[in-house]
C-alpha cells in the first residue's frame, strides 16, 4: 500500500533520511523505532509532503507521492497526526475536527463529524470547548480524530504517546488497534517501543537516518540490540 | 606579490586616485559635489543604521530621528549659546548616543515589527517634539546655520568640505569594521545570529543591544551635525518617518550587513534623480521602490553584491 | 467642553476611528496569517483611490460603480503582491518582509506620482448634501456613508473569520500553521484570500476618507501611523481589537485635539510606546503573540 523507496530527504544543507526504504501492507500497523533525531518525524513529514523528497520514490498503491503538497496527499487518503498533537488552541473542538475535512463536501463532513462524536464522546462533550481547554489525553484524543475525520485508508502517527500519563496511553493504544479493526492502516512513529511492538504487525528501526533493523514485531522484541536499546529503560 | 593582489592594488589605488580627482574633474559644476557631499553625509547616517540592522539585527524605523537630534544640538549650541563648533558637534555626537540608549531600551522587551513599530513612533514623535519647540526654530525650521569650520578655516567651497568628508567617512568606516572585527563586534553579530545562543555563551545580550544602538545613534547623531553645518537649514520634518524609511532603504539597495553597502546606497539614492533629470523626478521614486523590492527579493546584498561580482570578473 | 461639543466630537471621531480601524482591521489580518507587517497598507489604499479618481474624472464611470471597481481592484492588487512577492521571502527575516512592503509603499507613491502628478486634488464625496442634524449632533452626509460601510465591513469580515470554512482556516493558520498545513489546509489560498480582503478594506477605507484631505500620493501616511497606534492599542493579535483600538483613538484624538490642538499626534505615538512596553499585548491581545 505504501512504498518508500531508497528515500533522501532533509531541511537545508542536512540530509536527514539516507536511502530509507520502508513499506506497509493494507490493514497493517507499522511501527517505525529509534531514537530523538534519527529521523522519525522527517520520514512522516517526507511522505506527507511536508518536505520534499530528493532522492527515491514514495508510492501510495500506485500514485506516486513525490512533489504533492500536503493538501493532495491528505485527498489520497493518508493523514498525519503530527507529534505534539497540535490543537488549535483558541478554535473549537468541532472547528478543529471540520478544519481536517477541509477539502471534504459539507454533506460528508457532517456525516464524519458524528461518526467522530460516536467514536469518542468525550469530544462530543466538549464540542463548543476551545482546544486549548482540553486535558493532554483528551487533546490527544482530538489529535487521532482530526486524524480520522477525512476517512483516510493510512494514518501517520508521530509519538501519539508523548506526554501521556500511563493510563492514557493504554487508551490511546487500545483506540489504534480498534482502528485497526476498522480497516485504517497506521504507520506509528514511537519511543515507546514496548507498546508500540506489542500493538504493532511489523516494525522498523531508524538509526542516524537509515533503517538499521526491520521485522515482524515478535522477531524485534526478541531481538537483543533492540531489547537493551529500546525496551531496558521505562519509557 | 601574487598577480591577484597586485591586481587590487592597482585597482584600490585607481579608486583612490578617482576619488581624490573627482572635484577637479567636475570642478565647473560645483552643484554635483554638493550632490555627493550629501550622499557621503547619508552614507554615514545609513553606516550607523547598516550597524544596528544588518549586523545587530535590530529593526529601527526611527534612525533618522538621531540625525535630526545631532544637528539640532549641534546647531543650537553653537548659533544661541556661541559654543565651538567643534565641541558642539561632539555635543550633538554624545546627544544622539543618549537618545539611542533611551530608544534602545525597548529593543530590550520587543523584537520583529513590535519593535519596528515602536521605533517608529518614537522616531516620529522626536521629530514632532522638535517641531514644536521654540529653541529649535519649531515649525520654521532653523536657518543660517553657519558654516562648517575647521579651526579657523571655514569650508565654504563644495570642493573642501569634499575632501572633508571623504576623510570622515574614511574614518568612519575604518572604526566601524574594526569594532565588527572586534570582540564586541563578534557579540554583537551573535545576538543577531541568535539571542538564545549567545546569552548561553555568557554574552551579556542586554548590554550588547544597548551599545549598538549607541553606536549606532552616535554615528547618525555626526552625520546630522554635518548636516547641519553644511546645508545651513534643518527643518524637523525632514527628519520624520519619510526620511528614516529613506535611510532604510539605502541601506538595503546598497547591501545589509556589508561595510561598502551604506555607500553605495546613498550614492545611488542622491544620484539618480540627479542623473535623470528634474522632468522625472518620481520616476526615481518608482525606480527606488523597485530596487528595494528587487533587492530583497532577489539581491539580498543589494549593490555591493554586484561590486562582489565585479570583483570575481576582475579576478581580484 | 459642554455635552453638546463632547457628543459631537465623539461621533466624528467614531468616523475617523471607523477609517483607523478598517486599515488596521486589514493589517492585522494579514499579520496573524502570514506574518508579514504590511507598511503598504496604507499606499496601496491611496493608489486605488488614484484609480478611483481616474475613472470617476476622465472615464466618467459611475461613483457606486467605481466603488466596487476600486474594492474589486484592491483585492485583486493585494493577491498579486501576495503571489509574487510575499510567497517567495515569506521564509526570511521579520526585517526583509517590513522592507519589502516598505518598498511596496514607495512604490505606490512613486506610480501614483509619475502617473498622475501631485497636485492635490479635490475627491468628490460619495454623498453631497447639508449635513444631518440628529439632537444635538450635526454628522456630515460622508461621514454617515463611512459608518455605515466600516459597520457592515466589520459584519462582513466577522461572518468571514467564524462563519466560513475559509475563515476557520485562517484563524487556524494564525495559531499554528504547521499544523494547518498538516491537517491539509491549503496555505497558499489562504494567504492570497487573506491579501485580498485586507489591500480591499485598505482600499475602501482610504476611499471613505479621501474627500476630507486632498488626494495627493501622501495622503494616507499619517492615516496608516494611527491604525498602527490603533493594533498596538488593541493588541495585533486581534482583528476586532485593532477595530476597537481605532475607535478609541478616533475619539480620543478628536476630544484631544479639541482641548490640546498643539500634542494631538506626539500624544498618539507615546501611548504606542506606552503600550509596546507595559502591555504589548494590547487590551485583547493574550500574553502570547499570533491570535485572532
């Protein structure tokens, strides 16, 4: 479904990705590892437009993603959950999630709008509330339905855990694999290894910019370097 | 010597010799010495600007509001209390450099267009504030400001106040790129570079800021007192909100942050009308306009990138 | 100042304050989108109101026609600076954009000036007629035009920012637009439609205000100075501050004046600093900047 092919990428002088090459299968959830600069967040914002590839290809099923702005990528049908969730702070609640249909016909938003408030009713709640009003979690609650609200075949997930009290993020992940049920594909970019493997069908690890490991998430949580780097701590 | 260095030399040398020569060669038409006595005279001005934006990294839409305090010191000084000229031009010098600390002050708590904002209103009441003073000559300005001296040589031809300023303004810069070369001058560039950065190296970012727009005051602040003495009228709103976004815009036609920039601006901002001729004046207006929005978008050094150029041709 | 004068002034500075609030209205609109100061707010109203002038004088175009002409030409002026000038720096220094508009100005003038020479000259009112006596208050027929377009101006623009997707989308640009380009929200429309509504309310203020002055290529200098005071008054995070600020200094100025002919502008401009350095953020600005 989504192929990054042999991708460079960067900001300025600096090329960040080296030849990354990452895929995902429909009804999959990828998880993308590693630490703080190694690349994650460059990867998401690569395939979403956000910064231009140089080198190699992204293909989603067969359209080539290559030079569209984040606007066209959105209407091919993968969104961005940006890490840090990104609330517009003094919009509401329902003008956050409509802002994420943009593109999308009245008729339909409104039909996504309830399937939002069905899904989540802590949102439905607090429809009328300014985003910056909400709690971490149910901010980041948001963050996945705005990620939600324009029906997309493949979510990007950047760090959906940070800043997350524990408990919230067992809400979180168990939201992602319900979502995976539904038939959203979800390429997750996490510290939280742990969960993120436990969750995940496969997994990447990103080192200084280059995939360094890849496999299906039982093979990494057994595998030793991954164990002591990414699982030893509590993170 | 290398055949490059020696080309410089030669080079640098026939643009001293050109500028020495110069008066003679329009020594019939005394009125274009005057044009270039006046662009010197903003080259000095835009100098002390050139500091505080393109190496500081401070916006001022108030510069020329430092002018208008050095002439007017300057000037009331020597025509109502008889004080030397000389010593009524440091006055006017170390006036401006005050009124730079006080419009620095807010460099301090403002930056990007809150600060270009708050320059420009205090700029822009200074001026209104002289307007309305009587000691300045208020609405009618101040006339028959004497003429400039040199210990007891008075400069009346355009001719000797040339080589006059050529002089100063030689200093001038000399003592501005030696101070960005400079301890302070690197602080300085740091704090443009990045506030963050350079306050976690331990430079007092505060205290830098200050001194800039001192520096850069003081030096506007000799200009005007130049000025003063050399056109022999000030009037306070030739010095309003128009004149500094005139300096500004020097500054960015003849290059930011370069030592030749503020030269090269002012020479081009006095010239061309003159060279096209007074039918057309506002076709300079246009043609300023123009240059601006060129050289920002498109030759963000302005004219001395094309001097840069010139010099790579050259092989220099 | 008996109450009679009081009420006067205060409604004719209502209508000087309407103007310092639809120039600043528009300059802050396209601050919070697209961070950029726009100083040619004012000369660009001046030079559609040349336009205007031209095609009322020599094309002899009707006066309701030309008005829409002229707000139709500041929009369109306004999304072609936006298009080739702004969309290229919109990366760079805080100082290339001041400059850049800077440069736009002098631009303006120096068109206005080749184009159709200096002379001050007399800009018919859109409405002439005896002034209306209300009570007490005496309003000139102009001065009731003005306040009815800065009302309906103010409706407009209102409806746009909270009613229109389009306006949603702006708001959200204003308070992250990382994020709004995340989410897929097309910027670059955005920043177009946003120049074009602010250069039309430069432009129908200027028109609104043009017959008390004369129309020279200077016209709107000090103008655009005091809806600057207006957003700093205001706080330049907020469209409707900047339009509350500019009716405050409206009044302000005009009872001022009245009182204290000789300080009325070196007043305004200290209360900028003023403002700049004990609340910068205005009286509805929050602590932070870029907000609606």
């Amino acid at each position: 479904m989504l192929r990054v092919d042999q991708v460079v990428s960067g900001y300025g002088p600096i090329d960040v990705l080296n030849h990354v090459t990452i895929s995902l299968d429909k009804g999959e959830i990828v998880a993308v590892l590693g630490a703080n600069g190694a690349g994650k967040t460059t990867l998401l914002r690569t395939i979403t437009g956000l910064i231009r590839v140089r080198k190699g290809s992204v293909m989603f099923g067969d359209k080539a993603l290559n030079g569209l702005s984040p606007a066209e990528v959105v209407k091919c049908g993968i969104s961005h959950v940006p890490e840090g969730r990104h609330i517009f702070p003094d919009l509401t609640v329902e003008e956050n999630l409509l802002l994420a249909a943009y593109s999308m016909p009245r008729s339909q938003q409104k039909g996504r709008l309830d399937a939002m408030y069905a899904m989540f009713d802590i949102l439905a709640e607090r429809r009328k509330q300014a985003g910056g009003t909400l709690s971490g979690g149910e901010q980041q609650m948001l963050a996945l339905a705005r990620g939600l609200m324009p029906n997309p075949r493949l979510m990007l997930l950047d760090e959906p855990s940070l800043g997350l009290a524990p408990k919230i993020i067992g809400t979180v992940f168990d939201t992602l694999a319900r979502l995976r049920e539904s038939g959203v594909s979800i390429l997750l970019v996490e510290q939280n290894a742990k969960r993120s493997l436990e969750l995940a069908d496969r997994a990447y690890v990103l080192v200084t910019g280059q995939v360094a490991l890849e496999g299906t998430a039982r093979e990494l949580k057994g595998n030793e370097m991954v164990k002591q780097l990414y699982l030893g701590g509590t993170r | 010597m290398t055949p490059s260095s020696t080309r410089r030399l030669a080079v640098n040398g026939a643009i001293v010799v050109l500028v020495l020569v110069l008066p003679l060669v329009f020594r019939t038409r005394s009125s274009i010495i005057g044009y270039l006595n006046i662009a010197m005279l903003y080259a000095i001005a835009t100098q002390g600007l050139n500091l505080l934006m393109g190496f500081g990294g401070l916006v001022s839409l108030g510069h020329a509001a430092f002018m208008a305090i050095g002439g007017y010191t300057a000037a009331v000084l020597v025509m109502t209390y008889h004080v030397n000229m000389f010593l009524a031009v440091v006055a006017g010098v170390a006036g401006a450099g005050l009124f730079g600390l006080v419009i620095g002050f807010p460099s301090l708590r403002l930056s990007g267009f809150y600060l270009a904002v708050a320059t420009m209103a205090l700029g822009s009441s200074i001026a209104d504030v002289i307007k309305r003073l009587a000691i300045t000559g208020g609405d009618y300005g101040l006339i028959n400001i004497p003429t400039l001296r040199l210990g007891g040589w008075e400069l009346t031809s355009e001719t000797s106040k040339y080589y006059f300023f050529v002089a100063i303004l030689v200093v001038v810069f000399l003592v501005v790129r030696n101070f960005l070369n400079s301890r302070s001058g690197r602080a300085v560039r740091a704090v443009r570079d990045s506030e963050m950065t350079a306050s976690a190296m331990g430079v007092n970012v505060a205290a830098y800021k200050l001194v800039t727009f001192i520096f850069a005051a003081c030096i506007a602040g000799l200009s005007g007192a130049l000025y003063a003495f050399t056109i022999s009228y000030l009037h306070p709103m030739n010095f309003g909100l128009t004149f500094s976004i005139e300096l500004l815009s020097m500054s960015i036609i003849g290059g930011l942050g370069t030592i030749i920039g503020p030269i090269l601006g002012a020479l081009f901002w006095v010239m061309l009308p003159v060279v096209i001729g007074g039918r057309m004046e506002f076709l300079s207006t246009v043609i300023f306009g123009l240059s601006i929005i060129g050289s920002v978008m498109f030759l963000p050094k302005g004219l001395s990138e094309l001097v840069t150029r010139i010099q790579t041709r050259l092989r220099l | 100042m008996s109450i009679d004068i009081f009420l006067n002034l205060t409604v004719r500075g209502l209508t000087t304050g309407a103007i310092y609030a639809l120039v600043g209205m528009g300059i802050v609109l396209i601050l919070q989108t697209t961070n950029v100061m726009n100083f040619a707010q004012g000369d660009t109203g001046m030079f559609i109101t040349y336009l205007a002038f031209f095609m009322i004088t020599t094309a002899k175009v009707p006066y309701s026609l030309v008005l829409i002409l002229a707000i139709a030409a500041g929009a369109f002026v306004g999304l072609l600076v936006e298009r080739f000038m702004m969309r290229s720096v919109r990366s760079r220094s805080h100082l290339s954009l001041i400059m850049l508009t800077l440069g736009l100005s002098l631009l303006f003038q120096g068109l206005a000036a080749f184009l159709f020479k200096t002379e001050p000259r007399l800009f018919p009112p859109l409405v002439s007629g005896d002034p209306i006596k209300l009570g007490p208050i005496i309003l000139g027929r102009q001065d009731i035009v003005v306040l009815l377009a800065a009302i309906v101006t103010f409706g407009i623009l209102y409806l746009f920012l909270y009613r229109t997707k389009q306006g949603a989308a702006a708001r959200s640009i204003s308070q992250d637009e990382y994020a709004a380009r995340v989410l897929g929200i097309p910027t670059p429309s955005i920043y177009m439609l946003v120049w074009a509504i602010g250069s039309a309310m430069a432009g129908l203020a200027a028109l609104l205000i043009v017959p008390r002055f004369s129309l020279e290529p200077s016209f709107m200098g000090l103008i655009q100075v005091k809806a600057f005071t207006a957003i700093v008054l205001g706080g330049m995070g907020s469209v409707f501050g900047a339009a509350v600020g500019g009716l405050i200094i409206g009044i302000v100025e005009n009872l001022v004046a009245y009182q204290f002919p000789a300080i009325k502008d070196s007043f305004m401009l200290i209360v900028i600093v003023i403002v700049l350095l004990v609340m910068p953020q205005g009286l509805f600005g929050k602590r932070q900047q870029r907000r609606f």
